[in-house]
C-alpha cells in the first residue's frame, strides 16, 4: 500500500495517506518503523504520509461494546450477538465460551491492537459502586483469585452495558508521540471519535498538541516550536491535499479560531457526554473546552464565541464545500 505512492511501472503515483502510525502497547517496537518506512518510500519517488492522533488513545466501552474485540474468534462472537441482549448474556455465561475466551486473552503475540490485559481496564461506571475505580484484574485479585476474564464476564453478565470501563490502547509514552509529531513523513490526524461516539472524543487533539508543544518548551526540552505545530494542524495539511485553507493572508478569506493559550490546560482532559435528540437522546463523548475556544469564525462570521452558537449556526450557510486544486486569488491590500 505504502510503495503505490511511487507510481512504478505502468502504474500512476499516488499520493497516499495511510492509517495510522501509533505507538501501540501491544507491539511497542512498530512506533519506531512508521518514520523508516515513510522516508524510504518518499525517497524513492513516493508522496506518502502516515497519520497520527498525537494524543493517548484512551478509550470507553460499555460491556462488552467495543470493537477491539472484533480481534478474536470470541470476542467478535459476542459483538455478533450485540442486538440480541439474552443470548449474548447466556453466551458470556456459557463455560466453553469462556475457556475459549481465556485461550483468546491469553495470546500475547502476533498483530493486534488490544493489549489483552484487564489489569489495564478501569471500571469508571457500574451498579456495584463497590469496583468503581478498579481493573478488573484487581476484581478477580479480590474475588479469590479468578482469572481476569471471568471477573470481567461476571460484572457483564450481571450488569451488562452499564458497566462502563476505560484504557488506553496506544500512544501512551510522551517521548515517543513527541518523535512522531514531529516526523515529516508523519501528518497529524486520525481522531476517529465521531465514528465512535460511545467510545472516544479526541476532538480536541489540536488543542491538546499545542498545550504539549508549550509545555516542551517552557520546561526546557522543545521537540516543536508552538508556530511550527500550528502550521502542522492548518497550512501544512492544506498544502498536502491541495485545499485553499490553512492561513491568514490579507484579503482571503477568514476562516479562523481564537484560542486563550492560559487556557491550554488540564481542562483539556475533561470527560464530558452530550445527548443527541435525533439519535434518541443517545449520549455520545464530547470536548467542551469553552474557555480555550475564545471564537470561531467562518467566512468572517462568528459562529461559535465561548461555547454559545451565533446566530447564523443552522440558519444560513457561511462556509462552503472546498474543492481540492482550486486555488483562489488573494489581492493584497498593501
């Protein structure tokens, strides 16, 4: 997939964004290839980026509703079975699936995202207050011993989706997300949350980059400069797929955010949900960073100033579907 972006033989070049490169705690050593692999194809004649969320990739589940466990036979079987709440309970139940299940867990090796340890998974929300804030390791640990699996599948069993659970899947060592935010061959991108609304809200991952940039460099140890990275997220982006955006120029048109940089702060970490009426009512993971977010406008229109919509959002159009390779004019005023 990678090589296509060379355009060998009688074939064209391509110009080629691949997902993702992510520092996965499954299999740490690949963080190091996609940077290798990058250079190499770009040297020989390719266009190529990876892209990267440069931030931790924590993610939410509710039971068993998540599709990392798409990875193995048992797993997927019981996200077969997601609509069909009593036979999935009695197939989580069931003996022999949970041997299965154990067996499946229990392999270390080999590609997968997942890092299959429970003692990684922390119990955010559940009926029993009694292991909120724990692993489900740590259940098994206090419930005589059992195997994590078995601790998981009882408190599913029992509660089923109201059991609610976190952890993080990759990117979870700063230095290295550091490398890889920085990588030429590496663009940023690759949030994924609005595919997921149960699951993740990385929305704000431009926000968090640069509050991480500005802490580099106010302790000494920059891996970017600020302006460097605010280039990243806009015009380098722009530039790559051929869009008239990405930055301020006399005379074009102002598309832009206003950000408080006091506010890059812990805020940025928040949990937040919102309903969503149309999906009935349907609570999906949010970032609300009102504070940072001073204003957004586009076309010269504020359409969002502290968290409050202006009075243009859903009425009338301010913006408009930008075409890749139409690049407007811009007459320079001075």
């Amino acid at each position: 997939m990678a090589f296509s972006s060379c355009g060998w033989g009688f074939k064209p070049a391509l110009k080629v964004s691949l997902l993702s490169a992510a520092d996965i705690k499954a299999i740490p050593l690949v963080a190091h290839l996609f940077p290798l692999i990058a250079r190499w194809v770009n040297r020989f004649g390719g266009n190529f980026r990876f892209q990267h969320l440069p931030v931790p990739f924590e993610v939410y589940a509710d039971g068993i509703a998540l599709v990392v466990f798409e990875e193995f036979g048992s797993g997927a079987a019981a996200l077969h079975l997601s609509d069909q709440v009593d036979a999935q309970r009695a197939l989580l139940a069931d003996a022999a699936y949970r041997r299965t299940f154990r067996k499946d867990y229990d392999k270390k090796y080999g590609p997968r995202v997942w890092h299959r340890d429970f003692f990684d998974a922390e119990i955010t929300e559940c009926p029993d207050v009694s292991v909120i804030g724990k692993t489900f390791g740590q259940v098994g640990v206090d419930r005589g011993g059992m195997h994590p699996v078995d601790a998981f599948l009882d408190l599913v069993v029992e509660h089923g989706d109201k059991v609610r659970w976190r952890t993080t899947i990759s990117n979870h060592r700063p230095a290295v997300l550091d490398r890889l935010a920085a990588d030429p061959g590496v663009q940023l991108g690759f949030s994924d949350a609005g595919a997921h609304l149960r699951n993740m809200a990385f929305y704000n991952f431009g926000l968090r980059l640069l509050r991480r940039v500005r802490d580099a460099e106010q302790a000494g140890r920059p891996f970017m400069t600020v302006e460097h990275a605010v280039h990243r997220l806009t015009g380098e982006l722009a530039d790559w797929y051929d869009i008239d955006a990405g930055r301020l120029r006399v005379g074009d048109r102002a598309d832009l955010v206003v950000i408080d940089p006091s506010r890059l702060d812990a805020s940025l970490d928040a949990y937040a949900e919102d309903p969503i009426p149309a999906f009935g009512g349907l609570s999906r993971m949010v970032n609300r960073n009102d504070a940072t977010v001073v204003s957004v406008l586009v076309g010269g229109e504020e359409v969002f100033a502290s968290g409050t919509a202006g009075s243009a959002v859903g009425v009338r159009r301010t913006g408009k579907f930008l075409r890749a390779g139409r690049v407007r004019t811009v007459e320079n005023s001075g």
